[in-house]
C-alpha cells in the first residue's frame, strides 16, 4: 500500500489507516472473535495506523484493541488514542483527566507510549480550555516519551482554525469532511500546510450514507441527502461498482490530507479496501456521481456546541429545493 509523509512527524502512514470505533460496536454488534481477527487482517494489509478512543464502546473498544495487538510486534504499526471524550454526554479535558485518561489508555492498549493522541470531538466544550489546560497537559506527557505527537479531532471546520490560531499542533484528525458529498476539509490545507501540521481524514463513507449499507440509527442526514445519495449508489450500481469503491479512492486520491482512517470489524471488508486502494479509480464515474451529488455539495450539520460550529450559514442549511 501507498505510503504519505505525515506533517513534520517521523511517520509515513498508508493512504487507508484503520479505525477501531468498530471494535466498540458503535455502528453494530460485534463478536469477539470477529474483532479479534479484524486488526491483524488490517496490518496484513498494510494499514500501518490504527486509531481508537476510549469513547468507543465506552471502554471496550480500546481494550479488544489491546487484546488483538498483543502478539504483533509494535514497530509494526502507528497507535492513535483520543481523550476527553468518554460518553454521549460525559466530556472532561481537564489536566487531572489528561493524565489519568493516558495512562489507562496505555494500560487497556498494553504499550509504553502512543504515537498520536487527540483531544476528541472539542466542539462539544468551551474551547479555550483545550488551549490554556488541555494541550498543555498534553506536552508535558509528550516530555515524558509516553506520547509522541498531539493534536484534536471533532466535526466543524472551526475548530482547527480555533486553536491553530493560538497554539501548536502535531496532528488533526477530520471526518466526513473529505468525502464524495462534502470537501471542506481541503479548502483547510493551504492553512494546515503552512502551521506544519499533519492532516489525517476520517470517514470517507459518511457513517454510511456513501455505501449500500443501512444508516446507523443516529445518522443526520436529512431526507434530501439520503435520497439523493441513495440516487448516486445507484448509478454506480448501473455502472457494476459499489459506490463505497469510488468513496474510498476519491478519499485517499488525494495527495495532500496524508491518510485516510475507516473501520470494521469484518476482515473481508478491509481487504476489500485494501484491493480498492489498488485499483483504478474511474474518472469518468466520478465525475457522473459528483454531478448527481452536486445539489448537497458540502452539507454539513451542527455538532456540539452551535457557538462552535462554523459561521458559513450554507454550511448548516438544507440545500435549496428542499
């Protein structure tokens, strides 16, 4: 698999890096050993990243993590985690929290130190406490060796620009952001390019929607997006290709956002990934299905804080005709 230089970190990651949410059952239930088996796979794969928070599955998802890196050598892979999100509702980013959420993060993925580690989903908080408290905390541990780089995750574009504009950054992670539908998350590069920070992307199937899988139940689309997505897999479906092929290759195409993170529990899915990531993307299928997808171009929703989100009003609204 295709590797990509990550900002000014020593890691070049693979252009699809495995996300571990699946491990904690946040889109279905999993069995164990279907769990189990899936990380190896991905390795075999070449997914040299794998990203987990202990958000996902409250808990466990980090533990099973831990259960199936045990007898994989760990110069083998990258390990990301996240904090200050470990609920629905339950944030704390606190430096008290920072502390004690590395430690047991390192304790559940069984390692000495994690390569990335994201403050998680901060449009949810007051922000300024992730720039006077949080990140702070963060570099003192990263002093210590048990993190190597530090950086923030979450859904507004706002949020980068937030606290880039305050502090220093590692590493952000983006999602649903890069995607078929939705490309804000490139508009932000020349910025990100120039404070030197690595650009990880996140869910190029938009939870979903950009697949023949059913939405999980708490998907936002509106009814517009999914009918009109739905319109877009099936001209692929015309076309013989799955339109979760053309997702992925649109999503790692690009050569500037370094890698991108998607997740199963099914390791026949994420080989099927990896033989996508070989092959040709269609030109011209894409261009068709943008054209379709054109009417909800950049269809964002509000997430966390309303204060938090970004102030571009086309970015919250239905799109015209609905």
């Amino acid at each position: 698999m295709k590797h990509r230089h990550l900002g000014n970190t020593d890691m070049d990651l693979s252009i699809v890096s495995y996300g571990a949410s699946s491990l904690g059952a946040e889109f279905r239930s999993v069995d164990v050993d279907e769990a189990l088996a899936a990380v190896p796979a991905a390795i075999e794969c070449g997914m040299n990243f794998i990203d987990t928070s202990p958000y996902y599955g409250r808990g466990s998802g980090e533990v099973l993590l831990g259960i199936a890196l045990k007898d994989i050598p760990r110069d083998q892979y990258y390990l990301g985690t996240k904090l200050g999100r470990y609920h629905a509702a339950h944030f704390d980013f606190s430096a008290k929290r920072v502390v004690e959420s590395v430690d047991v993060s390192l304790h559940r993925l069984g390692t000495d130190y994690l390569d990335v580690i994201l403050c998680h989903d901060i449009e949810f908080v007051e922000r300024q406490q992730i720039v006077d408290e949080t990140l702070p905390a963060l570099r003192k541990i990263q002093q210590q060796g048990k993190v190597r780089y530090i950086g923030v995750s979450g859904y507004p574009m706002s949020n980068f620009k937030f606290i880039l504009d305050q502090t220093d950054l590692d590493v952000v992670l983006s999602y649903n952001h890069y995607t078929l539908q939705n490309t804000m998350f490139h508009d932000l590069v020349p910025y990100l390019e120039s404070k030197g920070v690595g650009i990880i992307n996140a869910a190029p199937f938009s939870a979903r929607l950009l697949t023949n899988a059913p939405l999980p139940p708490w998907h936002k689309a509106t009814p517009l997006i999914r009918e009109t997505c739905q319109k877009a897999a099936q001209h692929c479906q015309s076309a013989g290709v799955d339109i979760a092929q053309l997702a992925l290759q649109f999503s790692i195409a690009n050569p500037e956002i370094t890698t991108c993170v998607t997740g199963s529990a099914n390791q026949s899915r994420i080989r099927q990934w990896a033989e996508w990531a070989e092959t040709p993307l269609d030109q011209q299928l894409l261009q068709e299905v943008l054209k379709i997808l054109e009417p909800i171009h950049n269809w964002s929703y509000i997430e966390g804080r309303p204060e938090n989100n970004d102030s571009q009003p086309t970015s919250r609204k239905e799109p015209h005709g609905s």
